[in-house]
C-alpha cells in the first residue's frame, strides 16, 4: 500500500497511513453523511450520494420521475404543470393562471385544461358565444359577425378572414382581391408564373407565350420543340427559344419559303475542279481525264505514270502526258495489241546466210551444215578439211569433200565397217573373193548423191542380209555368219555410172576377230536376201537390178597334175579388179576438191558462178 523511502520509512499511497500503510482512510471525508468503507470510498446514508456524501439522492422518488429537480434528501421540486411527490401527477394550478381549470374542465396534461362543453380559455375561463352564427336571446338574434368571407369562432370572441386569393382589409372585416399578377408580400411574388400572369377573382392562371407549353406545375413553360412535332424543314429543322429555324445541308440552299432547300451546282460557280466537275445533289466531286489520277486535295489531277504503276507493255513502255506508248526491242515488232510484241522471224528474208539461218528471240544465227566453219563475218561458211585437221581422222588415206571426208585404202587392204579403219584383204580362195561381188543399179542417181547417203544404203543391205542369213538353221550364209555375227560390214568396190543410173559394186561381209578371217556373203544370198523386199525403196532408192557382179574372163590355170579349173580365179585379178575400183573413185574425188577450189577462188575474186 505503498512504498519504502528510508530505513524503516513507508510513503502510503493515497487512501493508506500508518507506520506500515495497513488502515485506509478517506481524505476527501464523508461529510457526515457517510462512513469510510474502503480507501477514499465512502458508503453514503439514504438521501445522500456523491464521493463525499454532499448531494442529496431522490433515488427513492424515481429521480423526480424526470420531471422535476431534487432540492434535498428525497425531496423533489417539480417542474411547471407536474405535481406529487414523484412528480408524475398533471397540474393545472400554475401562479400565472386563474384556478385549476375554472371548474370548467379538467387538467388533461401538464398545464393543460379540456374544456367543457360551451367554455374555453386556457382555464375555461369564458363561454362560447357563436357570434359568427348570431347570438340568439329569447329566440331572436340579437348579434351577428361582420366579416365579408370567412367568420371564425374565437374565444372570447370572433375573427375574420378571406378566402384564398382575397386579402382582409384593414378594417377587420371587408375583404379585396389580391390581384397576384403584379401584387408582392414582403417582397415576393405572389404568383409563380414564368411568362405570363392573368388575374381571376380570389386567383391567377399563368399563360405562355406562342413557342411555349404551360408545364405540369401551371407557373413555368416549356419550349415547345416544332422540329419534333411535324415536318417543318424539308432537311434541318433547328429548334430555338419559343420558334425554330430551317436550315440546309452542306452543298444546299433555303429558299424563300424557308422551310425548303434546293441543291447547289457547284460546277457552276468556277474553278471547282482542274478537269472535270460532276456535281452531285448536296455535293459535287472531281474527276480527271483517261490517264490522271485525281490528287489527295480532290481539285487536281497529276498524270498516271502507267509505265510505273501496272507496264501495261511487254517490252518498252514510254510515259506521256495521260496516256502512254509501248516499243518493242531490236528484233520485234508490236502486235496489233498495242502492248505486246512479237520475234521477227529474220530468217525468213532470204540471204541473211550463206547456209542455215536459226532464228532467237530478237535475233537471228548463222550456222553451217555439217563439214563447214562459219567464218568472222558470222555469215558465210568455209568447208572444213578434216583431213588435214585431224591427221588421224583415216588410218590410211583421207579425201576431203565438200561438207565432209572419205577414207579409202591402198591396194591389198578393205576399209572396215568403221569407215576409217583398213584391214587386210581376205585370203581365202579366188573363187570365194569373186563369188561375194554384188551389183546393184541404182536409178537417177549420181555418185556424189550416194556418197552423200551411202550409210543409209550400206546399213539398209547390212541389216537385211544379216536378217536373211540368220533366219534359218541350215547355216545357208555360212557357219559362222549365221552363228557368231552380230553385224555385217559393207565395203563399196566401185561406182560406174551409166546413163542416168549409177552400178554400185560391193561386198557385204564379217571380220571374225578372233582369227581375223573375213567371211564374205556370197552374191547369191545377197539378191536373195533382198528379192520381195521392199527395204531399199523404204529407203529412198530405186533399184533397177540387183545380181551378182559380173566375172571377168579368166586363163584356166594349170597345175602338176594336169587339171584345168574352169570356175578358179586368181588373187592377182582380184585385187586388180579392187584397185581398179578405188582408183576411179580417188580420181572422181580430186576431180571434185579441183573445183571446188576453183569455183571459190572465182567467188572471193567477185566472180558470179
């Protein structure tokens, strides 16, 4: 209960004392009125409360019920129409009144009195009259009120007043018509209307101007919206205060009436657009000429560079002022389309060269036929000379020809199925050399026409016997041919010509390369292989006759034992025979090369062969 400041020294808190702090006090006292229960806490006697026992308590009276203050112990002084001592009860008895309700009524409320009947006052203190009905004594009105209107019973006497919209004069009695449409009271307007104010007996009624509705609180007025009501503008209807206006769109006009609009041609008022004008109704818009485009400020126009923008043409294409022109390259010509172009086929003129003419797009080449260069002036041709340009073109002998070359051998040696390859003469008998010699007589053809074409004679007569020969088991061609061969070669001994038709003697044989043998097919299958065959015609030749070659007559041979072979021939003959052949076809080809040096010495000299 408190705390130690010194050696055996105690500071009591507040409500304790003593050496230890053990007895609790109450500072504040008790007034009298109470005992110290506990530190600083005094149980106060009935009455009495508060922390020391000062106030005075009305806690048995109900606190005065509220209506009332407590003066003293359970002492209530109530407050003005309340009584009793709990100041619960009413009290009509008050020091500025007369009596308790006059003996006229009764106390119904505090301060207040109901009256009875034919009395009133605030103490039912005064009778009713009636004067505003007529005071009637013995049967007779003896007074009646003098209000105009409105007579109103009062007590002790009568009022009077008007009637709405009238005002009570200043004699009491009489009354007037407000007129509210210019009257004011304390400044404020008596009536509330917006526009138009009408004065009536005992009222007003507002009115609105033309343009207006009276609205629903019969004082303001609202606009009446035309625009909304009817068709009054024949485009813009445009609402004002009390009215409206017409107006047009943009690119119209209102004409006199107001109310209606007619479209304006702009085209008409000048420099609307730079080329054309279309107008429009409410508008009007530019257009350009075939080639411009109209321009972003939709008045000019600029050029359409069509060349740019799609190249209508397929080639060259050239701008102009709102239109355009197509051109082809060198070595086309523009269609009919105007736009596209084709190739001139150049070759068709004749002479642009000397031997083929390859047309390209654009352009035309010269080129030579096979055999020949085509020179630097890209024009004419030169016969090429195999034989002196590829030495090994012949194993043997080589004569140059127009356009091309021919190998040959010399005596004892046949040209082989390659045509450039010389190879041995066969060294079987005499009789089986000549036996092998065909003849054919070909119609209305030269030498030089069957050198040109003689692979396709030699391969049509290869195939064909080769066919003959190995199309029977009876070895009818020989063993080996009808067995072993895959091709057979041709080789031409001579080339006579008489008349119009040409003698074509040749051989047709296989080389077994294994003993290098050759087998020659004799003459008599040769024919047989090729009668009722129409192979050669197919081929593009007219055959006249075809049988074996003609045998020169011959010295019967003797030998030692005194025999005479009449179908012997000797290998001598033969070969003479052979070279006899090959030697007029050299003869032939340098005939030939003679002049066609000539014949181009005479061209490059200005000569006309």
């Amino acid at each position: 209960n408190g705390v130690c400041v010194d050696r055996d020294t105690c500071l009591c808190f507040s409500g304790y004392f003593g050496d230890e702090c053990d007895t609790f006090e109450c500072s504040q006292g008790c007034s009298g009125r109470g005992t110290c229960e506990a530190p600083n806490i005094c149980s106060c006697i009935l009455g009495w409360t508060g922390a020391d026992c000062s106030e005075p308590s009305c806690e048995q009276l109900h606190y005065c019920s509220g209506n009332g203050k407590c003066v003293g112990p359970d002492t209530c002084v109530c407050d003005d129409g309340w009584g009793g001592q709990l100041c619960n009860d009413f009290d009509c008895s008050s020091s500025n009144r007369s009596g308790n309700c006059s003996s006229n009524g009764n106390c119904t409320g505090p301060g207040i009195c109901s009256c009875s009947s034919g009395y009133c006052g605030e103490d039912c203190e005064y009778p009713i009259l009636n004067e505003c009905d007529g005071i009637v004594s013995n049967g007779t009105v003896v007074s009646t009120s003098r209000c105009d209107q409105i007579c109103s019973d009062t007590c002790p006497s009568y009022q009077c007043a008007c009637s709405v919209g009238y005002a009570l004069q200043d004699d009491g009695y009489s009354c007037e018509d407000i007129d509210e449409c210019n009257a004011t009271a304390f400044a404020i307007r008596l009536n509330n209307c917006e526009q138009q104010c009408v004065n009536s007996p005992g009222s007003y009624y507002c009115n609105c101007s033309a343009g207006y509705l009276l609205s629903d609180d019969k004082g303001s007025c609202d606009d009446v919206d035309e625009c909304g009501v009817s068709d009054l503008c024949s485009q813009k209807c445009i609402n004002i205060p009390g009215s409206y206006n017409c107006s047009c769109n943009s690119g119209y006009q209102l004409n006199d009436d107001q109310q209606s609009c007619d479209d304006i041609d702009e085209c008409k008022l000048g420099d609307t657009c730079s080329q054309y004008c279309n107008n429009t109704p409410g508008s009007y818009n530019c257009s350009c000429n075939s080639g411009y485009q109209l321009n972003d400020d939709q008045w000019s126009c600029h050029d359409i560079d069509e060349c740019r923008v799609s190249n209508p043409c397929r080639q060259q294409c050239t701008n102009m002022p709102g239109s355009y022109n197509c051109s082809c390259n060198s070595g086309y010509q523009l269609k009919e389309d105007g736009q596209s172009c084709n190739d001139i086929d150049e070759c068709a003129v004749s002479g642009l060269c000397s031997h083929q003419c390859i047309n390209v797009p654009g352009s035309y080449n010269c080129s030579c036929s096979s055999g020949y260069r085509l020179n630097d002036d890209q024009f004419s041709c030169d016969d090429i000379d195999e034989c002196k340009e590829n030495s090994g073109v012949c194993s043997q002998l080589c004569f140059n020809t127009n356009g091309s070359f021919k190998c040959n051998c010399r005596d004892e040696f046949i040209l082989a199925t390659d045509g450039k390859t010389c190879r041995d003469l066969p060294t079987g008998s005499p009789q089986d050399v000549l036996i092998g010699a065909t003849a054919a007589i070909l119609s209305n053809t030269s030498d030089a026409e069957f050198e040109n074409r003689q692979s396709v004679f030699s391969m049509t007569i290869s195939r064909e016997v080769l066919k003959y020969c190995q199309s029977s088991i009876d070895d009818r061609c020989g063993n080996f041919i009808t067995q072993n061969a895959t091709q057979l070669s041709f080789q031409v001994v001579s080339l006579v010509t008489q008349n119009s038709s040409l003698i074509v003697t040749f051989y047709i044989f296989s080389i077994d390369t294994s003993t290098h043998d050759i087998h020659i097919v004799s003459a008599r299958h040769v024919v047989s292989a090729l009668t009722g065959n129409n192979a050669l015609e197919q081929a593009g030749y007219s055959i006249l006759s075809l049988a074996a070659a003609p045998q020169p007559s011959m010295e019967p041979s003797t030998t030692d034992t005194g025999s005479t072979d009449t179908g012997g021939i000797s290998r001598t003959l033969l070969i003479g025979v052979i070279a006899g052949g090959i030697a007029g076809l050299v003869l032939l080809v340098l005939f030939t090369v003679c002049c066609v040096h000539y014949c181009k010495k005479r061209r490059q000299k200005g000569y006309v062969i």
